[in-house]
C-alpha cells in the first residue's frame, strides 16, 4: 500500500485514541482501531477550543472547513460574553457568512435570573462549571435562500448536530 494512504490512517486513529483518552463520559471505552475511522463505525470529530479556553466542542466531522469562530463580549439575555460559530460558505456562492450557533457564558445568577422569567429563552443551558453556565443560542431560521447551495450546506451542518443523539458534545475547561 503507498505511504500517502497509510498516514491519513494513522493520524485519525492516533487522534481519535487521544479524543477516547482524554473523555472521559462515563462511558465504557472500546478499542477502536485504524479501519474503524476508516469504515465510518468511530468518528473522528472536529474539535474546536474556545478562544478564552473556557470550554471545547466536537462537532461531527461534516463541520471541518465549514466555519469560523468570533468571540465578543455579550450582553443578550445578561450573557457577558458569547462565541458565535458562523458559517464559511464557499466564495463561489458570493453570500455573506451568517451565524449557525452561538454559546454564550453567564454568571449562574445571571442564568437564574435569566432562567426564571416566563416564556421563551434566549438560549439553552448545555452545562456548568463552576460559576459559568454555557447556552447554546440558534438561529431563528436559515438566512439563505431555500435551495441554494448556501441553503442546503447550512441545513446539513445544523442537522448533523441537531439529529445526533448525543447533541452539541460541549465541554466545560
């Protein structure tokens, strides 16, 4: 077998032996082995790092490539501050990118406060640690045209999440 094809298979399996050992779920750890990635019975998931290191995600592997992250400061619903995961659509589309989630970090009494007033909230507690809560706030709707290939992209990386039966695998740090 040529070297080029041998080495993919290696890193994703050496990466996905260092995501098993450093998660621990509770869960039973299996032995997953190179044609494991390779077959698709163990994914390999994009992981991403919060830029304050306050938390990391790993979304399914159709996101690599497909976003950008932007912290800021946030007050919305008394967040103090918020990563939004936006959407990198191919240039060719000649679209502007749009946010596809945002986390956003509250004191706990800013979520209790946030938490006790009736009807809709501005975002969904994921977990805490400590005195952050981390919600998860989505958009209203799909910001680009229905059946474009704008559309169409958008709506697959918000499913691939949003029908995962694990959900957003966010961790607190």
């Amino acid at each position: 077998m040529p070297r080029s094809r041998i080495r993919p298979v290696a890193v994703a399996s050496a990466f996905l032996a260092a995501q098993l050992a450093c998660t621990d779920q509770g869960s039973p750890k299996r032995d997953v082995t190179p044609a494991d990635v390779v077959s698709g019975r163990a994914q390999v998931f994009e992981h991403f790092e919060s830029p304050n290191g306050k938390f990391a995600i790993d979304f399914p592997p159709t996101w690599r490539g497909s976003y950008t992250a932007v912290a800021h400061p946030d007050t919305i619903g008394g967040a103090r501050m918020a990563v939004e995961i936006v959407f990198k659509p191919d240039p060719a589309w000649k679209v502007e990118p749009h946010a596809l989630l945002a986390i956003r970090i509250f004191t706990r009494a800013a979520w209790d406060r946030l938490d006790a007033r009736p009807g809709q909230s501005v975002a969904a507690k994921l977990a805490a640690k400590g005195d952050d809560v981390f919600a998860l706030s989505l958009p209203p709707a799909n910001p680009y045209p229905n059946g474009s290939p704008a559309s169409v992209r958008f709506e697959e990386l918000m499913q691939s999440f949003l029908k995962d039966p694990a959900g957003l695998r966010l961790t607190p740090r």
